[in-house]
C-alpha cells in the first residue's frame, strides 16, 4: 500500500464511522425526540385559541410586510398576548401592517393566515422523516439509506402542503373578529452595544412586539371604570 493510500485511509475511516455510527444513531435519538413532541407542541397550539388567534394575524402580518415592501427575512413568533415581528425595524409601517392584516382577515382573506415558512411546517416535515426513518430501520433490509434518501425527497415536495393544511386546521384561527392590536413596543436582542454605551449610541432594537386583546374584554374594562 503506498504511502498516499495510507493517509487516505487515515482521514477516510473516522469519516466512515461517523457515517456508518454515528448519524444513524444520532438520527434515531432525534426521529424518537420528534415523534413523541411535535404531536404534543401542534396539539398544544390547537387547544389554546387566543394563540392560535395571535397566530394567524403574525402569519397575516408577515404575509402582508412582504407583499407591500418585498422584504424576505422576516420572523415571527406568537404567544397569547401578541406575536413579536423579528428583523423589522419601522415601528409605524408594522402598525400599519398589523392593522391592514386583521382588516382583511375579518373581510374574509383567509389565506392570509397561512405561511409558507412557519414553523409548523418545518415541525411536520420533521415529524413525518422520523416516521419514516424509525420505519425503515424497523424494517431493515438492504435498501436502508436509498429508502430514506427517496422517503426523504418525497417529503421534501409534500410537506409544504400538509405543513400549510395543519396551519389552517390546528396551529392558527381565522376568528379574529373579536381582535384588537393596542399597540407596538421594540424588543432589544442582546446583540448591540451593552451599558452605558447603549445611553450615547441608541440601540436598534432587532423587532417589535405587536400587542393584542379582545375587543369584548377591553370594551368591558372601560365599562367598568
Ligand atoms: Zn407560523
């Protein structure tokens, strides 16, 4: 064996563990991690209906800032009381946004509230490839990797859809006629000049909080008062 065959081999055999070793375990562990969590996380977000509201008017907002200015990295996050707005940075324009968004949601553009790239469908396209890699390694055979790797493509192609169906039926909620925005505050990442520099240099906050109630609620607090 010549010398050069020597050091191929010497870089080639760790490699050759991870690939045949490692991955595969370390795929396991993940398609066992998604299996049992991704299912509990979407089935969380369907019960909890102000989420779901909140939900769909980030997706609507998003949908409407890229429509209007043709930005692509925007990210959004909701919770109960709001949804926050990451990498955008004019405060008026995202009111603006928000407001139009539930406008036409009310006025029946659902698909608004649909995203091509939330975070439910990345969730459903990971749930299914660990259906099919947990399947596959059950039942072995020697077409393992070519299985996965043609599983893998199709899901690729299919999961798009079934992340956006899943949207519509389980993670968001077109009855928004009830929902109020109260307003916007910046949220600072940690990113940015730390104090006291933070007092000289302004800093750029990285998004927006986008908050929002029931109108009924809000409504009876001034009745109350
Ligand atoms: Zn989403």
């Amino acid at each position: 064996m010549g010398f050069f065959a020597l050091i191929a081999m010497w870089f080639a055999l760790p490699l050759l563990f991870i690939f045949l070793f490692i991955l595969p375990v370390k795929l396991m562990i993940r398609s066992l991690i998604d299996i049992v969590y991704i299912p509990r996380q979407i089935v969380g977000i369907a019960a909890n209906a102000r989420l779901r509201r909140n939900h769909a008017l980030e997706h609507a907002t998003i949908n409407v800032l890229q429509q209007r200015y043709g930005v692509r990295r925007l990210a959004g996050l909701a919770s109960e009381d709001g949804f926050l707005i990451r990498g955008w940075s004019d405060d008026r324009a995202l009111s603006r946004a928000a407001g139009e968004a539930l406008l036409r949601l009310q006025r029946g553009e659902h698909d608004l509230a649909v995203h091509r790239h939330c975070g439910t469908s990345q969730a459903v396209g990971n749930f299914l490839f660990a259906v099919l890699y947990l399947t596959v390694l059950l039942a072995g055979g020697r077409l393992q990797l070519g299985a996965v790797m043609l599983g893998g493509a199709a899901l690729l192609l299919i999961s798009p859809y079934l992340g956006m169906w899943i949207q519509r039926a389980f993670t968001t909620s077109i009855d928004v006629s009830d929902v109020m925005i109260i307003g916007t505050s910046p949220v600072f990442g940690r990113k940015g000049p730390a104090f006291p520099f933070s007092l000289l240099l302004g800093r750029v906050p990285e998004g927006y909080y986008v908050h929002t109630g029931s109108g009924a609620a809000l409504h009876g607090s001034w009745i109350e008062r």
